[in-house]
C-alpha cells in the first residue's frame, strides 16, 4: 500500500526546525506551524562569504533582527551550491540534538516524488512538514495579508513581467490584484519576485529598515535593505 504523503500536518505536536528565508511564503508556513507545534529555531542559508541570504539576498542583520523579534535562534551555515545539500544536513543534525523532530518549509507546489527536502530529512531521520503544500496561490497572499503581515519586495525578475519600480512596494491586496492583472502568479513561484517580512503577528515589535539604491543584474533588479533605527 501507497504511504499517503501528510506534509501539509505532519507539524501537528512535533518540535520543529524551520527553513526560514525572511521571505512571505516560509514566515507564513512558521506561523501556521508555530500554532500547531513548538519552534526549535531557524535555518538560515547563507552565501559563500557569509554576507547575504542565500535564498533573499538579506544581510544578516537584517535577519538575526527578524529572528530576534519572532524570539527563536538562528541555525545559520554559508555553504555554495556545491556543497549545500552537505551544509543544510549539518544543520538539521544540528537541530535533531536540540530536540527538533520536523523540519519545517514554506514550500506550496513540491511534487509528491522526489522532494529534496524529504530526502535530506530522511538522511537525517527527521519528518517533514509544509503547512502551504498545495495550497491556492491567491489563498495564501491573502491569508499573509489578512493575518497582518507586512512584507516588501526586494528582488524582481524584469523579464517576467515585473518591473524596476516594484521593488520596495508592500504587499497589499491592491497589489495582489494588480500582479494577477499583469500576468503574474501572486506568489511569485516562478521566481518573478521575492519579498521580505518586517512585521506581523509572530514579530514582537517591526524591523526597521532602510533601502539603499536599487542594484542591476542582467534580467534581476535588487533592493538591498539596511537595519535602521
């Protein structure tokens, strides 16, 4: 018999480990978890040299404050692509020590087979849950939006569909219509945007932020933000 795949609740009464990116999609998913489980902390990827988030591009202050302000530690390892899948294992092991018996991602259209994120768990002997797993993509912004969470954009894909001047805009409801309007999915799962959150329910008090100058990479235009006061 077909195990049933139960990822979208398998947090329920389990301490967890979560891969946080500072984005909408893994704080929604942290949130959703925080309700059903209790937190470990968070893993945090980071580039080569240690300097930016490797999936949003955040300086680590930027997300130490988010961690900081959400009350969890930071599980954080700077690894390249070549040796990611070796780092990220290092620090679910990590986690397993400090209790944690799930990993938790913000994850919505991974494939039932061959999930990366349940072969590195398995490895390690951990389960795995992802609280928006097939979830409507409207759904989901919507929920973000409703519960209170403010999140910005900071990276666009300027050939799909997004623009230079989206950078910096709040996620709003307005602007879900508006990015639906154009053509793009509200959640940016073709890699047409990313965000990042600085407020909402599970933060204690909001980040400050300050956006420096947009920067330009081929198809890509980045804001880059500063901690401010």
């Amino acid at each position: 018999m077909v195990e049933l795949k139960d990822w979208k609740n398998n947090v329920h009464g389990h301490r967890f480990i979560a891969s946080f990116s500072g984005g909408k999609d893994s704080t929604l998913a942290l949130f959703k978890a925080m309700k059903a489980g209790e937190a470990v902390g968070l893993i945090v990827m980071m580039e080569e040299e240690g300097k930016r988030s490797r999936s949003h591009g955040m300086p680590p202050e930027i997300i130490r404050a988010q961690a900081s302000s959400i009350g969890l530690p930071i599980y954080a390892a700077a690894a390249s692509w070549t040796d990611y899948e070796k780092v990220f294992i290092g620090l679910l092991e990590k986690a397993k020590k400090q209790g944690a018996e799930l990993l938790v991602t913000g994850d919505i259209d991974i494939p039932e087979h061959g999930c990366w994120h349940e072969k590195v768990t398995n490895d390690v002997g951990l389960k795995l849950g992802m609280p928006l797993w097939e979830m409507d993509h409207r759904a989901v912004v919507e929920e973000f939006i409703d519960l209170g969470f403010v999140s910005v954009v900071v990276t666009v894909n300027l050939s799909l569909g997004m623009r230079e001047d989206d950078l910096g805009r709040t996620f709003t409801h307005e602007f879900v219509k508006e990015l639906e309007a154009r053509g793009i999915d509200p959640c940016g799962e073709g890699g047409e945007f990313h965000t990042t959150v600085i407020d909402g329910p599970i933060f204690k008090h909001p980040i400050p932020v300050r956006k420096c100058d947009v920067i330009k990479d081929g198809d890509y235009a980045f804001l880059p933000l500063e901690l401010g006061q």
